[in-house]
C-alpha cells in the first residue's frame, strides 16, 4: 500500500475506486450466497461512499490515514424483519468475513435512542481468500450494518430531520420525539412477538391436524392450510408461509368450502387426476427449463381446478 501521509486523499480515493466497487460486488455476492432461504430479508443494498462525502469526512474528523481512519468507503447495509434475525444476520457476517471490531447498539440500549440501533460491524474480507481476485481488495476496510425494518425505518426519518443525537432536537419537539422512537422500539418487539406466535399457531395446527380425526371446523387460514399441505403432499416441494397465506385467500374468497376436512377431501379426492396431469403437461423449472413436478402448493391448486372449473390463482381474486 502506498504511503497515505504522503498521497493526499482524493488522489488516494480516485486511485481505489474501481477496487472499492469489486470490493462491494464482492460483498453482496459473499452476502447474498450465505443467507439462508429461511431467513426473510427485507433489502440487503451496499454503497460505495461519494467521492465528497469520503472528503468532507476527513476533514470533519481530522483522519490522517485515509485508508485506515475511514473504515466505512465500502458500506453493506441488511435490513431484516425481526430481532431474533439479528443474531443469525451476526452468525452470517462472523462466517463470511473476519470482523475487526464491532458495535452493538440494540443490545442495552434505552428506548428513546432507538434511532441509532443497529449493528454495526468493521469487516475484511477473510485472509484465506487467495488469487488475482482478491489479493488487491484483503488490506481494505469495509462496514456491515443490520437492522430490522422499524430500527431502519426510524433511522431514516431521523436522518432526513438531521437529529444526531437528543441534544439536536429543539426543546419544544424533543417530548414527542422521544414518544414517536419509543413507539417505533415497542413495534419491534411486538413484531417480534408476532412472529413468534404465529411460529406456535403453525405447529398447534400441525399437531391438531395430526391428533384430530374429525378435522370438522378448523378454519381454512394460512396456519392450518400450512399443516394440511405437510400432511398431504410430504414428498412434494414444501410451501412456504406465503404460499399457504394466498391459498387460504383463493380458498376463502372463491370456493364454499368453510373448514379444512372439506378442503382435504377435495385434495384427496383429486389426487389421482393432479398426478395424471403432471404426467401429461408437467410444469417447467423456471431455471432449468426442464419438465419438473407440482410443488405441494401447485397440486392444491390443480386439485382445486379439477373441483372448481372457475377456480382462479392470485391473491387479488375477488369473491366469486
């Protein structure tokens, strides 16, 4: 690396440029590739600081060092739903990268300084990485934040007011300030209670489905719907949430039928043709191009075709 206290820091910029970019490329793809298909993530964008920003930076600080002082040029930012997510978002970022230093700023942190929660996490790309590649991009610093959507929410907003701290919001506003980020903290943790009883709702349904012989009266919504799906089609692609969520609505808003024995015995019931018309007409793998078979949620719906000619697919059907 050349010497920075001799290279004033927009020649030193100008010259890593290109570096910080493949830097950032590199860091999504790392990112991007280790997330699990379990873990729902809102937005995962990074950004390659501007060129005045970068200087205006280092005069505010008074840095000498431009490579070592400003450690965020290259800056990732994960934005997920929950805050138990924040833990396996760290797992991720301890597994992909070696962490420098680290700062925690939802852990322990008082209500009324939620706009500043995150984490935040000082990287390199890990040593072992070897090649042309890499061998350019391992001396440079780059920051990991995460965030759930209400921390990132709240961060924005105050960004956009230019609040960096109590001390910079005027007396007379600092009352309902403090009100609207304790709000936005209490939304988080009951999103993640949310969360966590719609996880126990799913598997009380499981269990009520597996135990229950007379399936008589249990609603068809987006738990119990999960359940019969497992149940029906264990050999076939399991549907997601999601995927039982816009079921249940087609279910509801078209069909008659008012409880899940009614909804199993139709899938029951047209099973055999559901099998017969993926021999004839099988689906095709949107990435391979080559003939594949229903995924549990797709032979639901083919059942629910066979048994109502009109029966529609999406989530804006309207009752019919």
């Amino acid at each position: 690396m050349p010497d920075h206290l001799a290279v004033p820091p927009g020649t030193f910029y100008d010259s890593n440029v290109a570096a910080y970019q493949r830097l950032l490329e590199e860091i999504r793809f790392t990112v991007e590739k280790a997330l699990p298909t379990d873990l729902k993530i809102h937005t995962a964008t990074g950004r390659v600081k501007k060129r005045e920003d970068y200087l205006e930076k280092i005069k505010r600080k008074a840095y000498v060092n431009a490579d070592s002082d400003v450690e965020d040029i290259v800056g990732f930012r994960i934005v997920c739903l929950f805050i138990d997510d924040l833990d396996r978002l760290r797992n991720i970022v301890e597994s992909q990268f070696m962490i420098i230093d680290s700062t925690d700023h939802v852990a322990g942190d008082e209500p009324d300084r939620f706009g500043y929660m995150s984490q935040h996490y000082i990287c390199r790309l890990r040593p072992d990485l070897t090649g042309p590649r890499y061998e350019d991009l391992l001396d440079f610093k780059f920051e990991v934040q995460c965030r759930t959507i209400a921390m990132d929410a709240w961060a924005n907003i105050s960004h956009y007011l230019a609040y960096k701290g109590e001390e910079a919001v005027p007396a007379n506003l600092r009352r309902d300030f403090s009100a609207l980020s304790g709000l936005f903290y209490v939304a988080d943790q009951q999103f993640q209670q949310l969360a966590t009883r719609t996880i126990h709702v799913e598997n009380e349904s499981e269990t009520r489905q597996a135990q229950d012989g007379d399936r008589n009266g249990i609603s068809v919504d987006s738990a119990s719907v999960l359940a019969l799906l497992r149940r029906t089609y264990p050999n076939r692609q399991e549907a997601t949430r999601e995927d039982a969520a816009e079921l249940a609505h087609e279910v509801n808003v078209q069909t008659e039928i008012r409880d899940i024995a009614q909804l199993e015995t139709i899938l029951l019931d047209n099973d055999s043709e559901v099998q017969m018309l993926e021999i004839q007409r099988p689906p095709v793998d949107r990435e391979t191009d080559l003939p594949t078979t229903y995924a549990s949620v797709g032979a639901a719906r083919s059942a629910l075709g066979i048994e109502f000619p009109n029966f529609k697919v999406g989530r804006n059907v309207k009752r019919s």
